[in-house]
C-alpha cells in the first residue's frame, strides 16, 4: 500500500516590528505551488506591507518605508492631502513585485483598527496588476467593508455634511473597531479619493479576490487543509452549502439573480470536498457581482446555531464546543488540517490559530511582536498558482522593450482578468 504524501504546511514565526523596515527578506527556492497564509491584517496596511517585504513579494528601499511610516500613514487625516495619497502609490508602483508566491489572506484587512482602508485596497492594486495571486477570505470586519459599500454608503453626495445614518451608528457603538472605515469615508467626503476610485478598486480588484473558504490538497490529494476565517469544521461547510441552496427562491423575490446551480456537498475524498467549496466560493463570486452579499447575511444571528447561520458562523465563531474538527475524517479516515485567524486558538500538528494582537491596537508596543505566517507548497486551484521567475523576467522585459505598456493604480481602469472568476 502506498504511503500518503503529507501535507506541507509549516509555520513560520517571527519577532518584528512593523515600523521597521524588515530588512533581509526570506528568500526560498522557487516552486509552483509556493503560498503563504497570514492571519487577521486588523486593516493594517504596515502589517500587510511589513509581511509583504520580509517575504519578499514587495521588494522596497527601507527609506521609502519609513517615509510611508513618517509621513503618510500616521498622518493626521484633517491635514492629509491627495498629493500624500499620490506619493504613497508613488512609492509602492516603484517597487519591485515578485509573483513567485500566492497570498492567502485570513480576513479582516478592511473595516478594523487601522488607519484607513485606502492604504490596503492600493496594496492590493498593486499586487493584482502586476500578477500576484491573492485569496481574501470572507470576515466579519470584512463583511462591514461590503455591507457599507453594496448599499452605497461609501459614495460622495452634493451634501457635504451628510452622512449615512448606519455609519454613524456603527462609529458611535463601535468608535475603534471600524477605524479604517471612517477614515476612508473621510477621504471620500473630502474628495481626496473618488467615487469611481473607490468602484474600480472594490470591483475589479477586491471583489475578485473574495472567497467564503479555501482549501488546498497534499500532492497525492490524500489529505486536505481548509482555510476559513473563524473557526469550523466539515459539518458547517456543509451547513453552508444547504444555506446557499435553500435561500434562492427567497433572493430571486428580492431581485437578485440567483446561483443557477444547487450546490452539491460531497466529502467522500477530499478533491470531492474540495469541490463541495469551488462551487461555495462561485455562488459567492455570482451574487458579489450584483452587489448583494449583505443579503445573504440577512437573518442570521452572530450567537444562533451553526445549522440556521451559517454564514455568520464562518465569520464569527470563537467556540470549539461548538464544532467538529477531528484529525482525520470520521466515514472517510483522510487526514485534515484546519487554518483559521479571527480568534488565536491552539496550534497542534494539524490545527493552526492564525491571528495575533500585532498592529492591532492603538499603541505603538502593539507594534512590535512575533507575527505568524503559513507557508504551502500543497496543491491549489489553477488561478491561485504563482508565477515563476522566468516568466516574470520576460513579462518585464517586454515592457522594458515597450512590447507590454506598464499600469499604474488607481488611475488606471482594470478589467478583471478571466481566472479570477470563481469557477466550479
């Protein structure tokens, strides 16, 4: 009988401080299946960016980070003008981006404690348009970010001092929580980012890259490892799928198109559960398109059962009573590893808790701490693999030679390319 090739996963920890310029980034050997997982962002784009350099992904002067630090991203934002926004696309479009290794984002990189969303959603340009791939999972302050924007409370009105009354409500109960969200509604209100900035990086940039869960499989597909937000296990993925399923009819009322396909839970192998969440994530990916993901959040409770929310589930929960993750599959014996963030959780040999208080709070100390990353070479899905260096060096060497025109964000529209379309 033959042996099980076993998963990759390994994680990696390390001290930083995301004030500081990394330094000598983590070089490793080129591999086509090359992915790192990072916990909860807090919307903190020096954590974000912090990551990027040390893992060599962004390759940028230390004295061009440290004028982000100085000048840009503390900057009081009653005083902060576009030409500071200008000169932070400035400095992270003359980076070098390398497309050898796929991101997985764990969620809440929007909506959070930090600065403001801007900051994140320019990183993110930058990384999309120069080819690197990136999975952000859905979270619960992520689902803040796309309730605001889906119901056009993120817009500029001839009425400069109104503002939308959920906003209001939101930043009176919760004054830090959603930071980076105000912070963004600020600029848009001080037209220091437009409407239509906003709508280009939200659809063809973010929007693409959402997924509800994620998966990856070990080289003999023998074993699976589920990527999600908060913590859970088999039975809500499949909770998740009747969920889908049974409130079409409902949203087809409502005047959303809904997902033509009933979405099939299977978990007999793991490539078949592997499915079971493509086609989770391409129901997810049709109703992003007609802004109408808030809606499917509609009714459930963040303390209700798993069975009736969910969806809510997926991005809130913090209880291990309230879930099954065993080792291995209890009618199938294939082995499982669980990746979560939203909450720290226990570390085993096949569970990870990837979430950490790192550029979470308002002091500076909360800046400096030990961050950690998941790095995969496990089988993915074919829009989730990285380029090789090779065809990297010849994508920059046709536009050197003017073959390829280069793109600079936001001021660029950007189609959004085919394999970032969720497919079952």
């Amino acid at each position: 009988m033959a042996t099980a090739r076993a998963s990759t996963n390994t994680l990696l920890k390390q001290y930083i401080e995301i004030d500081k310029h990394p330094g000598k980034p983590n070089i490793r050997p080129a591999h086509p299946n090359n992915q790192l997982t990072i916990g909860d962002l807090h919307s903190n784009a020096l954590k974000f960016l912090n990551f990027l350099i040390r893992e060599n992904i962004v390759e940028m002067p230390p004295e061009d980070y440290q004028k982000i630090v100085n000048e840009i991203y503390y900057k009081n934002p009653y005083k902060f003008q576009r030409s500071d926004l200008d000169s932070f696309i400035k400095i992270i479009s003359s980076a070098k981006i390398n497309t050898h290794t796929a991101i997985r984002l764990l969620g809440d990189e929007l909506a959070d404690r930090g600065q403001n969303d801007i900051f994140i959603l320019l990183i993110l340009d930058i990384l999309i348009q120069k080819g690197v791939p990136v999975e952000i999972l859905l979270s619960n302050h992520g689902l803040e970010f796309i309730q605001h924007y889906e119901q056009k409370h993120l817009v500029n009105t001839e009425d400069e001092e109104k503002q939308p009354k959920e906003l209001k409500q939101i930043w009176l109960k919760q004054p830090n929580q959603t930071h980076s969200l105000h912070r963004l509604y600020h600029f848009i209100k001080k037209n220091i980012v437009s409407n239509e900035e906003i709508e280009r990086l939200v659809e063809n940039v973010y929007k693409p890259c959402l997924k509800a869960l994620s998966y990856t499989l070990s080289e003999d597909e023998s074993q699976i490892t589920l990527h999600s937000h908060a913590k859970i296990g088999v039975k809500n993925i499949a909770f998740i799928a009747h969920k889908l399923n049974h409130i079409r009819a409902r949203l087809a009322e409502a005047g959303i198109v809904p997902f033509e396909l009933d979405i099939e839970f299977k978990d007999n192998t793991p490539a078949e559960l592997g499915r079971s969440i493509d086609a989770i994530n391409a129901a997810i990916a049709h109703y992003a398109k007609q802004n109408a993901l808030h809606v499917l959040f509609k009714g459930e409770k963040i303390f209700g059962s798993a069975i009736d929310n969910p969806l809510i589930f997926l991005l809130w929960n913090c209880n291990d009573d309230l879930i099954e993750r065993p080792r291995q599959h209890p009618d199938h014996g294939y082995d499982i590893h669980y990746v979560h963030g939203h909450t720290p959780g226990e570390t085993t040999d096949y569970t990870f808790g990837m979430d950490n208080t790192l550029g979470k709070g308002e002091e500076r100390s909360d800046y400096r701490g030990v961050d950690t990353v998941l790095f995969s070479q496990d089988k993915t899905k074919p829009d989730f693999i990285p380029r090789l260096d090779e065809e990297q060096e010849q994508e920059e060497d046709n536009e050197v030679r003017g073959t390829t025109a280069p793109s600079s964000p936001i001021n660029t529209p950007l189609p959004v390319p085919e394999n970032r379309r969720a497919t079952i």
